[in-house]
C-alpha cells in the first residue's frame, strides 16, 4: 500500500524521490497528507454547489506551481496540516452530514494513493454521495487509474494549449498533450454527464438507488437550465467530467485552441466551464497583460467563438466574478 511514493512518479514530473522518507519532490510533499481546509464551499459550478454546497477539501501542495496561482499559500505548503487516512475519511462523512452535496477533493493528484484508499474507507462507513475530483490535469493515466470506481464526476482544468506559455508559467511544456491523455481516461472512467432529478438531495434515501432511466442527461439537463433564473436550485451533478478552462488575460488565441482541441477530441462527452473569474495577485516577470483582469471584449469573445465551433456543453460566468472573495480563508477549518 502507498508504495507509489517510493520512488515518486504519481505526476508526470517524475522526481523519483522518496517520500516515504520524508523527501520532497516538486510538489513539496513527503508522503504524509496535508490539507488547509475542510468546508462547504458555495463557489463551484451550480450543479456542484447547489444551494447546499460543495464538501471541499483542500489539500496542501502542488505540482503545478503557476505564477499567477490564486491559492499560493496552499500551493506552496505553506498552510498544510497532517492528516491519517482514517481522519480524513471521517472528514467526508462530516461534510456529507453538513449537507455537503458532494465531496470535492481539490489539488489531490500527489495525494492519489492515500485518496483512494481514504475513499474506500468512507464509503465502506457510509459515504454515499458523489465524489468530485478536482485537479489541473497535469497527471499520468496510471495514477488517475488507482481511482476508477471511486470518482464520480471529474474536474480537471485544461489551462494552456501552447507549450511556451505552460512552460513559462507552470515549466510544464507538455502540458496541453497531457491534460488532453488525462481527460481521457477521466472520459473512460465515468462517461457522458448525467444529473440527478430536481429536487433529488445527494445522500437522502434513495438517492443512491437511482437507475440510469431516472437521471436527466445532458440535452435534458442542459434545457433545463436555461429556463432557469440566478437563484440556482436546479438538478446537482452526479457523474461526468467538466473540464474548467480559467480565461487569461491577453490570450485569447490560446483560449480559442484550448476550446477547439477539447471540442475536436471530446465533444459532447464532456462540460466545458469557461471562467473569467481570473484575479491577479501578484505581477508575474515577463507577462504584465496578467496584472489586470479579463477584459469583458475578451470574454465575450471567446464565448461566440465557443458558440460557432458548436459547443453545447457549457458553463459561463456572467457579472463581476473577480473577486478574491472566491478565494476562501485557509485557516485549518473542519480538519
Ligand atoms: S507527485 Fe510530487 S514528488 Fe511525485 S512526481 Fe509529482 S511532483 Fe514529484
């Protein structure tokens, strides 16, 4: 068991270190668990959230490392206190009993071992609603493998498609081949999206016992929503893979090919969320159009451009939503 972290190649930067014995690889991580929180979080996509909220833990550490993160402190390890597997199983089960339409493992991919097994434990105690596995998808297949059967809905982002602007801000030139090799096996693992009924609470009686004729797929899903208002109490998500593309400001092109190369390989097997919520922290060298935000010409932009190439499956982000409110305080809640 966990013997993944031996001689660690869980993520495609491969460091070989051994984090068993306490060495730390690029994600800064020994083989202990560490998170920064364990709360309902209300700022996911609406089928995540709901009114209820999303079960989100935030684990410390990253293997990404980008210049403009919005979670720098966590990222970096320096909010992270140890947890055994068996706690945070527990740690689902008091999100699922707050009401939590699911559980949201957020940046997990150098926890995967432990994950899995802590989910394994949970659901043999009683975990019964979905799990959201929330990560860049700058992951190897084998590892996402070790949580087939465990994971419900996947949320990966895919952030770049150009192999300079993801090696200057993540030193990760592969990055668009190997989100796209991971969204695959994600594809493989859970299929085209389905949402549980309106009104179906995850976790109440039943509610695991629905059948696949009992659950709205995307198309009635998607028309649905749009007679919807702003005050979301429509269906909750309960498999599939949304991919989440944060908009950068200045890079339309690469947004334009991000969209186009998801919609070519994926189509209607996947979401694509398209946000524009990026907010920016700090000045990052050699890249100043990330010191402001998107501009809404942009945004609209890539929108119709979305529309042209035929994407159905989406979710926008409409007003002001750059806003570090978004950003929640890392400060050890619910661990
Ligand atoms: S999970 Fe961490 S230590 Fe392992 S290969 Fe990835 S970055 Fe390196």
């Amino acid at each position: 068991m966990l013997r993944e972290y031996g001689a660690c190649s869980l993520c495609p930067r491969k460091c070989k270190v051994n984090r068993l014995q306490g060495e730390k690889g690029y994600c800064g991580q020994t083989a202990e668990i560490t998170a920064a929180r364990a709360a309902l979080h209300y700022w996911e996509e609406p089928c995540i959230s709901g009114t209820t909220g999303s079960g989100a833990v935030f684990f410390s550490g990253c293997n990404m490392g980008c210049a403009f993160c919005q979670n720098q402190e966590i990222a970096r390890g320096e909010v992270a206190r140890s947890l055994t597997i068996d706690r945070l199983s527990d740690i689902y089960l008091e999100l699922q009993a707050k009401g939590a339409a699911n559980i949201n493992l957020v940046t997990a991919s150098h926890f995967i071992p432990s994950v899995a097994e802590s989910l394994r434990l949970a659901k043999k105690k009683g975990l019964n609603i979905p799990v959201v596995y929330n990560s860049s998808a700058y992951e190897t297949t084998d590892a996402l493998r070790l949580l087939d059967g465990l994971v419900d809905v996947y949320l990966p982002d895919c952030k770049y498609h150009d192999s300079i602007l993801s090696a200057e801000l993540s030193k990760a030139p592969d990055y668009f081949e190997t989100a796209m090799a991971a969204i695959e096996e994600m594809v493989r693992q859970v299929g085209d999206a389905s949402f549980y009924p309106v009104g179906t609470i995850p976790g109440a009686a039943g509610s695991d016992q629905l059948e696949d004729k009992d659950l709205l797929s995307a198309d009635e899903y998607n028309d649905l929503v749009v007679e919807l208002d702003d005050d979301y109490e429509g269906p909750l998500v309960k498999k599939g893979v949304i991919v989440r593309h944060l908009v950068l400001p200045g890079h339309l092109d690469d947004s334009k090919k991000v969209l186009l190369g998801l919609n070519e390989r994926f189509g209607n097997s996947i979401y694509i969320s398209i946000m524009n919520q990026y907010t920016p922290l700090r000045s990052v060298p050699g890249h100043p159009e990330l010191d402001g935000r998107v501009p809404e010409a942009e945004y609209e932009e890539l929108l119709d451009f979305a529309a042209d190439i035929g994407i159905e499956n989406a979710f926008l982000q409409a007003g002001d939503t750059a806003k570090e409110s978004f950003i929640p305080d890392f400060d050890y809640t619910g661990l």
